[in-house]
C-alpha cells in the first residue's frame, strides 16, 4: 500500500476487545503498519464512517478496508454491511467480515450484500493467527479505492 | 331423546312385529267370517228349497182337493184331469220335502204322519169320485159332509204351513247374521287398518328421527374431526416452533461461547510466547545465585508452562464440548434427503472401513442383513452405523478378539430393524440410558471421546422417523437394535 498516495485506513469493528487485540497483533505481524481505528459497537462505528448526518459523505477521499464481526451488542453486522454497501459514498470499500459464525444461510447473506470476503474465526490459535497474518498479506497487496 | 341404535333396531322390530300380528289377525278374521258367510248362506239356501217343497207340496194338496170338489158339484170331467195332475205329483213333492227335512231328525214324526194324512186324503178324494163317476152322486156327498177329508186337509196344510213358518224365520235369521257379519268384517278391516297405518307411521317416525339423529351424529363427528385436526396442526407447529427454537439457541450459545474461547486460547499462546523470552532471559544469567531470580527462573521454567497447559488442554476440551453440542444442532437442522438406500451395501461399506482396525485385533464381522431397499436419508444412516462399528471397536473387551454380527429384519407397520450385536464390555445396567445422554460416558475411560457418538446416533435416528434401544450385559456384550421406517416421512421429522 505504499505506493498509495493516501493511506489506507483500516476500520476494525469488533465487539470483543481480546479479538480485536489478536486481529491488530497479528495483522501487524504481517507487516501491514497501516492505521487501524477499532470500534467496539455498531453505533459509534457507524457515527465514524457516516458522519453525523448519516450521509456518508464524511467518508468521502478516505481510503477505507472495513473488517466487520457480526456479533454485536447493538446491531447486527448485516446491518452495518448493508448499510455501507447501499452507501454511494462508502459501496466501493471493500468489507472483510471476520465472524465465528458459519451459517451457509448467513455467509450467502453477507455475500449477496455485497461482502467482499467472508471468513470464519478458527477457535485453534494457531489456525487463527494464521488466517489472520494471511488477511495481513493480502492487506499489503490488494489495490483500495478512494471512496467519492 | 337419542335413539341409540339398538333401540332404535329393538323399536323398528316391535312395529313390525305389532304390524304383522294386526296383518295377521285381519286376515285370520276375514277367512273366519267368509267361512261363517258360507254357512249362513247355505242355511238360507236349504231354508228356501224347505219353504219352496212344502208350499209345492201344499199347493198340490189345495189342487186336489179343488179339482175333486169341482168335479163333485159339477161332474165335469176337466176337474179330473187336474185332480189326476195333482194327484200324481204329490209322492214326488213329499219326496222332496222329506229329502230336505231330513236334516231335522225331530221331524220324522210329523213327517211320517203327514204320509199318512196324504194317503188319507188321497183315498178320501179317490173314494168321493169313484162314488160320483159311478153316479151315486148323494153319496159322494154325504162323504164330504162327514168334514173328515176336511180334517185330514186342515192337519196337513196346519204342519206345512209350520214348515213354511219355520223356513221363513230361519231365512230371516240367516240374513241377520249374515248383515252382522259384514259388520264385523267391516269393523275389524277399519280397526286393522288404522293399526296398520299407525304402525307404518311409528316406523317411518322412528327410521326419520334415527336419520336424523345420524345425520347430526355426522356432521358432530366431521366438525370434531376438523377441530381434531386444527389442534393436531397447531400442536404440530408449536413443536415445530420449540424444536426451532432449542436448535437456534444451541448455536447461538455455541457462537457466543466460542468467542471468549478464541480469547482464552490466543492469549494463552501470546503468554506462552511471552514465557518463552523471559525464560531465554533468565537462562542466559545462569550463575546468578540471586534468590528472586531463582523463583522467577522456576516460575518461568516450570510454573508458567504447567499452568499454561493446563489451560490449553481444559479450553481444548471445552472446545470439543462446543463442537460436540454445534454438531447435534447442526444435524438437527441439516435438511435431509429422502433417497434409495441399499442397507446391505451401506453395512458392508461400515464394516469394511472397520475391517483394518479389526484385522489388528483378530476379530471379525458377520453380517447377516438382507433387508429390501428402503427411502431414507443415506449419510444419516452412514453416520448412524459408523459410529455404532466404531464404537463396538473402541469398546471392545481386550481379552477376547471381537465378535460383531449385524442382523437385518422387516417389522410390522413398514419398519426395518437392524441390529448390531458385539461381544465387548458391555454397558452396566445403570448406565443404560445415560450412554444416550450428551457428555456421559460409560466404563472405563481409557478411550479418548466427548461423549457424543450415542446422544448423536439417537438424535439422527429419531431424526430419520426410528428410535435406537439397547440391550447389554456388563463384560459380555451390547446389542443396538435400530428401528427405522420403510420410507422416511420429509416435514413431520427434520426441523
């Protein structure tokens, strides 16, 4: 990403707090240094990405990578995604949903939503830190849009 | 008031049978009195041909007596041609009124008296116009005068005249009875017929309330049958809606537990890491004799990784349990797939994915299925079977090779049995039912396992429309029988 003029910014919403300690660990593990601004509900990470008069357009030249758990406290993260998905500000940032659900129902969902990539949290450790270095990776190669 | 049907039948009968006797009677009656009719009307018929002989026999005497008088007074010979006629009738007239008084034996007198009294008069006549054909004309007379020819004439036309009497009033008595008589008839065909009708009526009354009353016990019956029904429905969709209910609550509360497991377990390996540094640390300063850092290199070396263990192995086992209890809820609501199933196949594919194990431990299968082809879910019943093989494996007794014998049979109602006999450990008595349970587990433990593969085969099977049940004897065997039907039933069983 460094030959991105903006950097990217990744929001991770994540009601678990350890989780969200493990994400960020092991993405910078990986290597990948950029911003990450955690939210630990639905509401605040909603109130960051569209502003206070919903619109989006607060987000508008960010360069977003959205990593979206499905279990929170006061929404669901189909919600959220959406939300950002029918957003014409936000529709183009791409959404990893990193859940431990899964549902065939619920990943099919996520996909017809808009989701971009849909994966499922290993409970074993060692499988956990592994998918997420590797989402790390993919983090450092993969081209963001600017959203408009 | 309900008729119930047999006294309704009871009541229908007594009608009928009230309207035979009257039938019965009527006719009995009518044949009664036209006998009676018959004998009345020959009572007439004999009075008239009684009444008709003596006045012949009456009118044949005046004759001749007239004739022999005419002759007498005037002596013209035209009076003898009659007297002749009447004369020579008479016998046969007598014949005839003797014939019908036959009849009355207490007549006889009379009647031989009147023979007498005729012959009498016969002579008399015969005499005055003998004497007068022979001119002696005064004597004639004289006889006549004497009134014994008279006296002979009064008797017989006094005991006729009786008979005509008689016949009469028996002629008359006849009609009488012969009117009642119809009278009769006529009353008892109106009394008969007013029987008949009212029993006809009760029976029809009977047969159209009893109609009605089944025709109200009818649609009762259909309108307890659509509540019947409506109930069964709405009980249905209730379980529907609980058993819905328990499997979503099952995985949401494996969801939710998984993730503080994910916490628990890369925390405790990012404190093992952590260990791990500060142990290469206190290693490299190894010549110090600092008592601190001796605690804190025993700490590091033994304490941490023992308790780090310990929390790795009980989260590992928590996990399992998770993933125990995510599998019964996800086979609950894993749609299944009603398909062609060759059991026989299906047995001997189990037991040849057992047979390696079994080749180590010198035991063998027997199988012994021979069941028809059945519609059932095939990976249930695959799942089902493998387990029950490998359980027999895993729990086989260890001093005596093992023994498995699988047996096949067809059972009333459309169902298959299918039963899975080993010569393992077998199950103690009290734990019979707790084998089926999630988590328990029976024996020894010396096999590793959450304690799922029965509480699952029991939910698959029940799932599959069967039931699984056990019989063992503790060290010398277990039999599973597996009932299942002919054809799995889709939407009464999966969720």
């Amino acid at each position: 990403m460094t030959h991105n003029p903006k950097p990217v910014t990744i929001i991770m919403i994540e009601d678990d707090e350890g989780h969200a300690r493990l994400i960020e660990k092991n993405i910078r593990r990986a290597g990948v240094n950029n911003e990450i601004v955690p939210f630990t509900n639905g509401t605040s990470a909603l109130d960051h990405l569209f502003g206070a008069d919903g619109s989006g357009a607060v987000s508008a030249g960010r360069q977003l990578l959205i990593l979206l758990d499905l279990n929170l406290p006061d929404m669901t993260g189909v919600d959220i995604l959406g939300k950002i998905k029918s957003n014409e500000h936000l529709k183009r940032s791409p959404v990893v949903v990193l859940t431990t659900t899964d549902d065939s129902r619920e990943i099919q969902r996520c996909y017809d939503l808009g989701a971009n990539v849909y994966i499922t949290k290993p409970v074993n450790y060692e499988g956990f830190a592994n998918a997420i270095r590797q989402l790390g990776l993919f983090f450092s190669v993969i081209q963001i849009p600017e959203t408009n | 008031m309900p008729i119930s049907s047999k006294l309704f039948v009871r009541s229908t009968l007594a009608l009928l049978a009230v309207g035979l006797v009257a039938l019965l009677a009527i006719i009995g009656t009518v044949i009664y009195l036209g006998e009676q009719s018959q004998v009345y009307f020959n009572e007439v018929l004999e009075a008239r041909e009684g009444r008709t002989a003596a006045t012949d026999l009456r009118n044949a005497l005046r004759l001749a007596e007239t004739s022999q008088r005419g002759y007498i007074i005037t002596s013209n010979e035209t009076y003898l041609e009659s007297f002749s006629l009447a004369r020579d009738v008479l016998p046969e007239r007598y014949e005839g009124l003797k014939t019908v008084l036959q009849a009355y034996p207490e007549a006889d007198g009379p009647v031989a008296e009147l023979k007498q009294t005729i012959d009498s008069k016969i002579a008399e006549m015969e005499q005055t116009i003998a004497l007068e054909q022979s001119g002696r004309h005064d004597e004639a007379v004289e006889i006549i005068r004497t009134d014994r020819g008279k006296d002979l004439m009064d008797n017989a036309i006094t005991f006729l005249t009786a008979v005509i009497r008689a016949a009469d009033e028996r002629q008359a008595a006849g009609v009488n009875q012969q009117r009642a008589n119809a009278e009769w008839l006529r009353w008892v065909s109106i009394i008969g017929g007013v029987l008949i009708v009212a029993v006809v009526g009760g029976s029809a009354l009977t047969v159209w309330r009893y109609t009605q009353e089944l025709v109200a016990a009818r649609d009762e019956v259909s309108v307890l049958n659509a509540e019947l029904e409506e109930r069964v429905r709405l009980r249905t969709a209730d379980l529907t809606l609980a058993n819905d209910e328990i499997q979503r609550f099952a995985y949401i509360v494996t969801h939710d537990l998984r993730a503080p497991l994910v916490n628990i377990m890369g925390f405790t390996s990012e404190l093992e890491e952590s260990v791990k540094s500060v142990r290469a640390l206190l290693e490299r300063e190894t010549a110090d004799d600092d008592p601190v850092a001796q605690q804190a290199r025993i700490a590091a070396t033994e304490d941490l990784p023992e308790a780090i263990g310990f929390i790795r192995s009980s989260t590992r086992k928590m996990d399992g349990l998770i993933n125990a209890i995510l599998k019964l809820s996800r086979e609950g609501r894993r749609t299944l797939k009603a398909e062609r199933v060759d059991v026989n196949k299906l047995v001997a594919a189990g037991a040849a994915s057992i047979a390696h194990q079994l080749g180590e431990a010198g035991g063998e299968v027997k199988l012994d299925v021979n069941l028809p082809i059945i519609s059932t879910d095939k990976m249930s019943l695959e799942q089902v079977v493998g387990n029950l093989l490998d359980n027999a494996v895993k729990y086989r007794a260890k001093e005596r090779p093992l023994r498995l014998h699988v047996r096949g049979s067809v059972a009333p109602g459309q169902m298959i049995v299918l039963e899975i006999e080993d010569n393992g450990r077998g199950i103690a008595d009290q734990d019979r039912e707790r084998v089926f349970e999630l988590f328990r587990r029976s024996g020894v433990q010396d096999q590793s396992g959450e304690g799922i593969g029965l509480a699952f085969v029991r939910t698959v099977v029940r799932n599959l429309g069967g039931d699984i049940t056990m019989n063992s004897v503790f060290g010398q065997g277990t039999t599973f029988r597996i009932t299942l039907p002919r054809t799995l039933q889709l939407g009464s069983t999966s969720a």
